[in-house]
C-alpha cells in the first residue's frame, strides 16, 4: 500500500503546489483606533479586506477619504448606508486624516 | 517585537512623509520609504516580509534581494486585488479556458500545456505599477509601497501567441480579457479582469507554470498565471483561468478606473488640476534600485565598499549604471554582471568605492538603456495621481565612522 503511494505522490511529482492540504492565509489583526466611529468603520470595512489596506493609504484628506467611501460603495457594489458612509468618511479622516478638506 | 510597536514603525513613515506637503499644489518627489519593518509572520511559501495587508494579502520584498538578478521565489513581492483566493487547487483538475471570438474553444490543462506546446524558458521583471510609489508628495492614492513591489524570476512556460494560434483566431479578433480565480466577497463586485489589444501582444508573452524552477508559490499565481515582459504587471494575471477573445472592447471597472496616468507629453498632473483624459500604465521605464548598502549603514574609513544592485527596462537592456557619492557631481562607471539573463531581466551590477571621510554619505545610482534612456532625478519626477512609473535615480545614506 505505502510503495503504490509512493509511486502514485511520484507521477503527481511534476507539478505539486508545496503545500500539501488546503492553503490559508494569516489573519492579520490589524490594530483600531479606538474612537468615535470604529464599531461603524470595523464592521463596514472588514466585509471585504482587511484594513491594513486602509492603514497603508497614508494620511489623506477628507476629499479623499469621501471618494474612496464612494468607490466603494459604487464601483464596488460594498452595500454600505448613506447613514455608515457619514460615520467612516469623518472616522477615517479623524483618525488616518492630514488635517486638510481637500 | 510588541505587535503594537511593529505596526507603528511599519505605518508611521507614510504619515510622516505625508504631513506637511500641501494637497493642492505638487511637491517635490523625494525617495520610497526604505525602512519599513519585516513583519513578524510569516504568509505561506514565503520567508517573512514587509506586510501591508492579509486580505488580499500584499508583500513587498527587503531590499536586500537586489543584490542578485533573480529574485528568491520565497521573497518575491505579493499583490492581489480580491481576497477570496482559492484555498485548493487540484493541479489535475484545473484548466484554463480560451474562449470567445476563436475558432475552436480551449480548455487545457497544466499537463496539456506542459505537452502539446513548445516549452519556452524567459527571465523576466515582475514590477508593480505603484512601485515606489511612496515617493510621490502630496501621498498619492494607493498602497504606500518602498522600493520592493518587484522581482525578476526565470519564468517557464508556454507562449500565448502559440495558444492562441491553436484556438484560431477569427479576423475581426481585436482584444484579450484574461481573468483568475480570485474573488471579491460580494458577487456583485466585479472580478479583478483585464485586458488588451491583440496587436499588443508580443512574442514574448508567457503562460508560466514554473518561477526559478520551481512551481509557482500560491502567492505568486499557482498553478499558472501571465507574463508580459517589459510591461507593468497590473495584467499579469495570476491563477489565470479565463482568456476571453473579442472583437470588441469591454468596459471593465478595472481597465477604466485604475492603473492610469495622464495622457499628455509630462505623464503628469497637479492635485488640483487633475487632467481628465488618460491612458493605461505599460511599458516600464529605466530603473535601477540599490540592494546594499542599506539606509543606515555603519561602515569604517578606508573600509572599500561594494555597492551592488540591479537596473532594468523595457526590454532594450541596460546599456550602463553609474555610481555617484558626491551628491550627482561626478559619476564612476558601475560593472555589469556578465550572467546576461536576457533583456527583460534584472542586470545586477556592482561599484566600489572607499570612503575617506567620516560622517553621513550619500550613494546614488544611476541607470542608462540601450534605447537612450536615463534615470531622472527623483526630484524631477512629476506627480501623477496614482503614483505609477516612479523610477527616480536611487540615493541611500549610511554612516561613515572612524
């Protein structure tokens, strides 16, 4: 039985992924700021990526911050309320903001 | 490290960059950010790296590896667009599909691919549209990557072109989406397609299975993904399973919206001009990136220093690098490497120097094509509101002590 194994893992040999069994992907607790807005920001944001990917935009303006909101939920299609939109943009600028409107 | 000090140090220079520029006029575009820390954890198939996000996962490679040619498979960058990667993927059952304006629809396997077409072998640069992009002032939108969001890697596979050539492709035949197996949460979120014109298609393009002989790390695209030499890799797509021919082009949320620059003679706009027609990032610029010295560098007087790097283009091949380490007032000719892996690859080269004086010195490198182009100065590099095609001449700073 171990020697048609053997044999059977050999022909399998020339193309194998190195990982034997099902692949998976750290999860990354990436650390919130604790403010006004981070239930709101965690839950809307976390459905679709991590927010190390929001972590690592740099400080940005609140124009921008607005703009990515949107492109989410627009290009996107993230089903996020009018009423959460509010509460990440100004969460976002407060916390990950450069101080400037535009 | 504590967790919550490592992703301080990880974040804190993209901040500290972006403070103080203001958003409505461009600054002056300085350098990437080159002391980010490794992260502590390990992702599958890879040694630790420099980790910006799990879901989807993005890795930048230290510098350090562009000491060499060929980029460790283990330390070669990471960039997806969706997180739903599939957890397993049977190599026997899975296929790539060629389909739409063709004569004849594909389905083939990797065994398919490894047997009735010719094997082609190509060393080929890997580089991330946003590379360096942290270097752009006032912070662009999009991940802040250093200088590590690329690798260069023995790629082995089949070429397109024969693929296509197989399927037949009707006359009117103009454009090719190529999309993965990787997924957004929501189904309603389009997947991450691309696409180009057919006459834009060169030999060179590669359906690859093996990277620097060996099957491709999961991260990287397995079991089989796209290689389009002397192009920015935003169409390289990984875990390739769909080639769609058509006759027309389609609107696709991710060849509208992303990966583009201003469509003028500077590529370049200002923050609060931005110019409303562009045009998709392809092909690289020259580039090079120095792999040692790191920022920070101890050495002694008198120590004679190798600097050793790479430098890179489209495909005309780097026809010089030069070493300078009195600020860009005389330049020393750096060596090539004689390995000559092809055009599209990573030249390595090396510059010696003995450095005579204490205190802090600069070293700048700087590269020329076979094509007649030259790395600009970082500061001369015009903003553009994505942060592509950064290629400034690479400057680190070390410490000379007695």
């Amino acid at each position: 039985m171990k020697k048609l194994l053997m044999i059977g893992l050999l022909s399998l040999a020339p193309l194998m992924a190195q990982i034997e069994g099902d692949f998976t992907i750290p999860y990354i607790d990436f650390p919130v700021k604790k403010a006004k807005g981070a239930a709101t920001y965690q839950a809307n944001c976390m459905m679709c990526h991590s927010l190390g990917y929001i972590d690592n935009q740099g400080l940005q303006s609140k124009a921008f911050w607005k703009g990515k909101v949107e492109k989410m939920m627009i290009h996107f299609k993230a089903p996020i309320t009018d009423q959460d939109a509010k509460t990440v943009i100004d969460y976002l600028y407060a916390n990950y903001g450069n101080g400037k409107p535009k | 490290m504590e967790r919550r000090d490592f992703f301080k140090k990880a974040m804190v220079t993209a901040g500290s960059v972006a403070l103080g520029s203001s958003t409505l006029e461009a600054s002056e575009t300085t350098h990437p950010v080159d002391d980010r820390a490794i992260s502590p954890i390990a992702f599958p198939e890879k040694r630790p790296m420099i980790m910006y996000s799990d879901r989807p996962p993005l890795l930048e490679s230290p510098r350090e590896v562009f000491t060499s040619a060929l980029t460790p498979n283990d330390l070669f960058f990471v960039r997806w667009h969706m997180p739903m990667i599939p957890k397993y993927i049977s190599t026997n059952g899975f296929r790539v599909k060629v389909d739409g304006h063709v004569d004849k629809t594909l389905s083939l396997s990797i065994e398919d691919l490894k047997t009735k077409f010719k094997q082609v072998e190509l060393t080929s640069v890997l580089q991330c549209g946003g590379n360096s992009r942290s270097a752009f002032h006032p912070t662009t939108s999009g991940i802040q990557w250093g200088a590590g969001a690329m690798g260069c890697a023995k790629w082995k596979g089949v070429r397109l072109k024969d693929i296509l050539e197989h399927a037949g492709l009707k006359s009117d035949a103009t454009w090719l989406g190529f999309n993965g197996k990787d997924k957004a949460v929501y189904s309603e979120t389009a997947n991450f397609i691309r696409e180009m014109k057919l006459e834009d298609l060169n030999d060179n393009a590669l359906l690859a299975y093996e990277m620097n002989g060996e099957d491709l790390p999961y991260l990287n695209g397995f079991p089989l993904r796209l290689i389009i030499p002397g192009t920015y890799s935003d169409s390289w797509i990984k875990m390739i399973s769909n080639i769609t021919v058509s006759k027309e082009k389609n609107k696709l949320l991710f060849m509208e919206k992303a990966y583009r620059i201003p469509d003028n003679e500077c590529e370049c706009e200002t923050p609060d001009k931005l110019v409303e027609k562009t045009k998709p990032i392809e092909k690289i610029n020259v580039n090079s990136i120095i792999g040692y010295p790191q920022k920070g560098s101890k050495v002694r007087v008198n120590s004679h220093i190798v600097v050793r790097g790479v430098a890179f283009d489209a495909g005309s091949g780097i026809k010089s690098v030069q070493m300078s380490v009195d600020n860009g007032e005389t330049w020393k000719e750096a060596i090539l490497d004689k390995e000559d892996a092809g055009d599209f690859a990573f030249r390595a080269f090396r510059c010696t120097f003995n450095p005579s004086k204490v205190g802090k010195l600069t070293i700048m490198c700087k590269a020329s094509s076979n094509a007649g182009e030259v790395q600009p100065l970082a500061k001369e590099i015009k903003w553009n509101h994505g942060g592509y095609r950064y290629n400034g001449v690479d400057e680190v700073t070390i410490e000379v002590i007695g």
